[in-house]
C-alpha cells in the first residue's frame, strides 16, 4: 500500500489496496466510526509515514492516535488492509486451524500487523467487529474470528454482546472468536446456552468453540453427541471430541459410529472415524469393535483428562 492510501477511506473501495476492497466503499461498509477531519488525515498520514520507515517517533504518533476514536479506527484499518494484502492467496475458510501458529507466520508485513492489531487490545474491538465480524461476506468474519481471539479477554464484552443480540451469522462468529480466546467459566456458560440453539448452525460453532476447554467442555460435548436432534450438529461434536484424548471421549464416538450405521448415516460414519482417527493418531477406518478394542488397549490415553467415564 503506497503512502498516504490508508488515509482516504471514504473515497472509495479502491482507495484501500487490496484489503479494503474487500470491505466495500465507505458508504456500503458495515461500520462507520465518522469522517476525518482536515487535522486527522494530516496526523494519520504522519503516522503512517513514521510506521512504513520504522521510525522512532512511530509509538508514541501511534499511542497519541489511538486516543481519538475514529482515527483509531482508521490505524486499525491501515493494519487489516495490511493483513489482506499478504494474505490475498491464502483465503480463509471456517475449517482453519484452531489456533495460528506463530512459528509459520514468516512474512514481516503479516507479524506485524498483527502484533500492533494485539497492542491496541480493546482500542481495536469496535473495528475489527464493525468492519470484519458483522460483515456480510465470509472472509471478511474469517479475519475478524482470527483477531478479535488475537485481541483477547478485551473483546469478550462486545462478543457477548453480539451473541445475545445479533444477527444468525454474526452470532455464530461470535461464538467462534469467543472459542480462540479461551474457554474459561464465562465463556463456557455462553457456549452451553449456545448449543442448545433454536439454530442448528448457532449449536454448531458453539460446538467448535468447545475444542479449547477441558473437562466440562468434554462432557457438553458428548452430551450434545447423544442428543442433538440435528445429524450435522452431532457430526460436528463427534469431530470436535476428536481433540480430547480420553477413553470417555473414545465410547462416545464408538457408540456414535454404531448409531450411524444403524440409521445408515454415511457423513455421521465419516465423521466418527475421522475423529478416532485422531485420538489414535492413525489413518484406516475400523470397525468399532476394533476401535472398542483399541481403546481398551490404549488405556490411558491422556493423563490429565477423564478416561474411566462410560466404561
């Protein structure tokens, strides 16, 4: 992004290079933190100046800015335009690894852009919502899934807020960024609402969301595996259970598989496999006799985690 291009965003989609451009013109954007005035441009502009050559002043243009809501705004725009400029050939998709990898993020534009997006913490929130999470395209809330659980505890307040009150697909990613950050007591209590859901794909994210935590996310799971009514949302929590490396987990999706072959659920079947594929870290399907067999001989398979629940 040439100097300066940051700066004019209610010109057009194509004043923003590459990123922006996803995100539509300023009049069709789904968020609008207010124009800039005369002064602000010249201070974003600045900073902006200072950021691309790694200037001294850089911290201190960027602490002063972020104290001004709608220029903070922009700044967190400068870094997601950042962002979706490395990452033009690498689209997003809901089935991402949980968590990035620091280790693989290599190129310097990307880490740090989202070592700045994490510096701002809760100054990025309402951006990274209004423009990504609430957006109406799915790469858009991809990116705002990643950082809003970048972001961290600061943006479990606006997530909840969303969850209680927005729209089916918002409500979904917020279930999801909700799962990045951390599944501690708060945010469990959120996803065990949520999987009881009217909307089997609200039940579903919450269900993806639960591969963070520990015991009790364990238990919600199986529970949910033996009584969703909804095949895609059980297929989702026999997946999920996959990341929980218990005996426990190892009847349920056993007692899952055999379900499935009774009522001839062939993707439940898939499903089922390819999370006890996981636990065992093996590639072949078997029957489940053979996978009760193995988790017998497999004992304990994770110290630390529930293992003699169901034998």
């Amino acid at each position: 992004m040439q100097l300066g291009a940051a700066t004019n965003l209610c010109g057009s989609a194509a004043a923003i290079a590459f990123g922006l451009a996803l995100l539509a013109a300023c009049s069709s954007a789904p968020y609008e933190p207010g124009k800039l005035s005369t002064e602000q441009v010249a201070k974003c502009r600045a900073l902006e100046a200072a950021y691309r050559t790694n200037s001294a002043d850089y911290p201190a243009l960027r602490d002063d800015l972020a104290q001004d809501g709608t220029a903070a705004a922009w700044l967190v725009r400068m870094f997601v335009s950042d962002l979706f400029a490395v990452r033009e050939e690498r689209p997003l998709t809901e089935d991402t690894e949980f968590l990035r990898a620091a280790a693989r993020i290599t190129n310097p534009v990307e880490v740090r852009a989202l070592a700045e997006i994490k510096a701002l913490g809760a100054v990025a929130v309402p951006t990274l919502v209004g423009d990504l999470l609430q957006h109406e395209q799915p790469q858009p809330r991809e990116l705002g899934i990643e950082l809003l659980g970048l972001v961290g505890a600061p943006a479990v307040p606006r997530l909840l807020d969303i969850v209680q009150n927005g729209e089916t697909k918002h409500r979904r990613a917020a279930a999801r960024a909700l799962g990045r950050i951390g599944v501690d007591g708060q945010i469990l209590a959120t996803l065990r609402e949520l999987v009881n859901d009217s909307d089997y794909t609200v039940r579903a994210d919450a269900l993806r969301s639960l591969r963070g935590g520990g015991l009790p996310a364990q238990q919600l799971l199986i529970e949910r595996l033996r009584g969703d009514g909804d095949p895609f949302v059980r297929r989702v929590a026999a997946e999920t259970l996959g990341h929980f490396k218990a005996t426990s987990t190892v009847v349920a999706v056993v007692d899952y598989l055999e379900r499935c072959k009774l009522e001839r659920d062939y993707p439940g079947e898939q499903a089922a496999q390819k999370s006890l594929q996981r636990l065992s870290g093996t590639r072949s399907p078997r029957t489940p006799q053979a996978w009760r067999v193995w988790g017998v001989e497999a004992g304990e398979l994770e110290p630390g985690n529930p293992s003699t629940q169901g034998r």
